[in-house]
C-alpha cells in the first residue's frame, strides 16, 4: 500500500504541475510591468537599459543573455536574494525553510540512487566503495539537516503569521494549514530517523522497492518511517494543487510578466493574442466603462467616456 501511495502521489504531482503550466500557457496575454533592469538585455541591463535605445530598433536583431537571466534567477532561486534585501525579518523565517526543502529534494534524489544501487546488488555502507560510502554519509547528512532546516522554518513562519498583527490580516485558514502540515510531516520525520532509522537504511530500501516495482516484497518500513512516507507522499501531492505551486509558476512571472519585452510586429503572435482579448466582452459596469456584458474592449475603447 505504501509503494501504490507512493506512484500515486508521483502521478499526481506530476498531473498537477502539466495541467497547471498548461492552463496558464492558455490564458489571456498578460499585462507586462515593463520594469527595468531585464535581466536578459545584453550588455544594458547592468545600468537598466534596453534594446529601445537604438534607432531603428525594429530592423535590427534583438540579443539576449541567457547568463545574465542566471545572474539574478540562481541568487533569487538558492538564496531568496529577493526578500533578503527588501525584508530581512521574513529572511531569517523564509530562507530556513525553503532551504531545508531544497535539501530534502537532494535527500530524495540520493534516496533514488541508493535504491537503484540497491536493486543492481551494491551495498550502501560505510564499509562500501567510494560510490557507496559516499551516498551512505551524504543521505543521512542531508536528511537530518533538510529536515531540521525545514521544521525550523515552517515553526518560526507560523509563529509569525499568529503573532504579527501585519502578517495575521491577509493570513487564511488554509496557510496556518499548510505550515502546520509542513511542521507535523518534517517532525515526523526526525523523530523517525532519530529513533528507529538513523542511518535512512530503513527509508533506502523502500526506495529500492519503488524504483524496482516490486509490489510483491514482505519487506515493510517500521511504524514512524512508514507514517513519515505517507504524510510525505500527502505533502508531495498536495503542495502543486495550491498556491505553494509558485515553485514552478514563478518562471512565467519572471519571464514572461517581469522580464519580457518582446515587440509586437504586425502578424505577430502577441498581435493576435492582443486582438484576442480586444474581443472579450466587457461587464464592467463603472460609469466611465459602462460594460454592458454585450460590448467587447474596442467598443470601448473607441466609444465616447462619460468625463467625471
């Protein structure tokens, strides 16, 4: 039952994200911020220039550096360089916790490797090649400190959002919720290894069991490991259903709300998703609008506006 959660949870996560990268795909052209510096204008950004300074931009190809979009998106990604600079409060609460995530996606990443190891007959020990040494010690540090990192972060984020008048205004019942959820899987967890798997031995071989599809073992994990592999196989399919998708989401932010500046050319595709949405109908029903539900945005536009 443990391993059918498991590719159950894999398939949803990875249902979730295709289906939601796809329905924004599928929205209306979005309205640009048009704020500079753009990470990817080659040799302007630094001073937050932009291709519109040279004349007959249109006739001359446009240059792009993907080194500098890296520049900005890896600090930002890794260090949340971001809220570190505009608020070191929420640093100190956000970075603990995002980080520790980080290093559970290693953990599981090595989890993998060992299982696959595993499954071709090698042992993972300290007594092992270099190979198997070298995953045994790595698993277990990066377990005990992504685990201890994330509870950190995801205790000292609740307590904020209870605490601080600012954050508890626009904090919904479902954010308390999925700290808590964080808080209750992440101590689990440790309370798991410190006690009945404090070499991920436990958790390694359930991994050889899934990369192996072998539903037919008699091995099972002990009590905790198996309660910290179901709330994580919960966790992993819950976390892209909700907000907490930005993981993957912040990539349209970034490049196609806050860093695109693509032209529009006649025949283009940005002319016709513009016309697209020049087509919508208009409800709005605001004096200096008067949307109707029946009038599309060029109707309005281009009739006459009641002056206040």
């Amino acid at each position: 039952m443990l391993l059918i959660l498991a590719y159950a949870a894999v398939a949803v996560f990875v249902a979730a994200v295709v289906w939601r990268c796809v329905k924004i795909v599928r929205l209306p052209i979005h309205l640009r911020w048009e704020l500079y510096p753009v990470a990817h204008e080659k040799g302007r950004a630094s001073y937050g220039g932009s291709y519109l300074e040279e004349s007959d931009w249109w006739t001359k190809p446009r240059e792009s550096s993907m080194l500098g979009e890296l520049r900005v998106m890896i600090p930002e990604i890794i260090l949340l360089a971001g809220v570190r600079e505009h608020n070191r409060q929420q640093w100190l609460r956000s970075f603990p916790f995002h980080f520790g995530l980080y290093l559970l996606g290693a953990l599981v990443v090595l989890l993998v490797l060992g299982g696959v190891a595993g499954a071709a007959g090698m042992t993972i020990s300290p007594v092992g090649g270099v190979l198997a040494r070298t995953v045994y010690h790595l698993t277990y540090l990066v377990g005990y400190v992504g685990f201890g990192l994330g509870l950190v972060g995801s205790v000292a984020l609740l307590v904020r959002r209870i605490f601080n008048a600012d954050y508890r205004e626009y904090t919904k019942h479902v954010d308390f919720f999925n700290l808590a959820f964080f808080i209750v899987t992440l101590a689990v967890a440790l309370l798991a290894h410190a006690t009945v798997d404090p070499t991920f031995s436990g958790l390694r071989g359930f991994f050889t069991q899934l990369v192996t599809f072998n539903l037919s073992s008699l091995e099972a994990p002990s009590g905790l490991v198996a309660l910290e592999i179901v709330l994580g196989c919960l966790l992993v399919a819950y976390i892209p259903l909700t907000h907490m998708s930005h993981f993957f989401t912040k990539y349209f932010m970034w490049h196609d709300i806050r860093w695109s500046d693509e032209p529009s050319f006649k025949g283009s595709h940005i002319e016709r998703k513009v016309s697209e949405a020049l087509a919508y109908p208009v409800s709005w029903s605001a004096p200096h609008i008067r949307g109707d539900g029946k009038k599309n945005w060029v109707d309005v536009a281009t009739s006459g506006v009641e002056e206040n």
